[in-house]
C-alpha cells in the first residue's frame, strides 16, 4: 500500500502585496454604474415601459445596482433587470 510521506511545509512568504485600499472599501457609486445605455432599443424602452437602461460592472449584483441608481439620480427602482452581454 503507497503512502505520501509527511514533508516540509513552509510558510508563504509573498513578494507583492495584493491587497489594495479600493477592494477594502467596497463598490462606489460610480463604479457600479459605468454609463447610461442610449441605443434606439433603449430609447424605447423609457418612452414605453418607463424603464431606464444602464451598462454596469459585470461583477455588480442587483442589490448593489439599486442602491446605485437610488444614490446617482435619486430614483427608487422597483425591479432590476440584469443581463450579461457579449461585448
């Protein structure tokens, strides 16, 4: 029967540190919600549905969307909608 034989495990020592100040504060506003979308689709989306369209951060959930939008343009959102995009 093979057994892995007990070896020297040292402690990490990094050269760089990867810790940054931005990742301890958490999302801002304006790195949530990167621009307004204005395509004619868009567009008719507010005219019809009274629905505004924005490209956000691909790692922003829906909570964090929200509270943006709430803090940018002073609006409470009802629903958010999100979707992945190719580009």
């Amino acid at each position: 029967h093979f057994y892995k034989p007990k070896t020297l495990k040292l402690a990490r020592s990094p050269k760089v540190i990867v810790k940054t100040s931005k990742a301890a504060q958490g999302p801002k506003e304006f790195d949530v919600i990167r621009f307004p979308l204005t395509t004619e689709s868009a567009m008719k989306k507010i005219e019809d549905n009274n629905t505004l369209v924005f490209i956000v951060n691909i790692t922003a959930n829906k909570r964090q969307i929200k509270e943006a939008v709430k803090a940018l343009y002073d609006i409470t959102a009802i629903r958010v909608n999100a979707l992945i995009r190719p580009d």
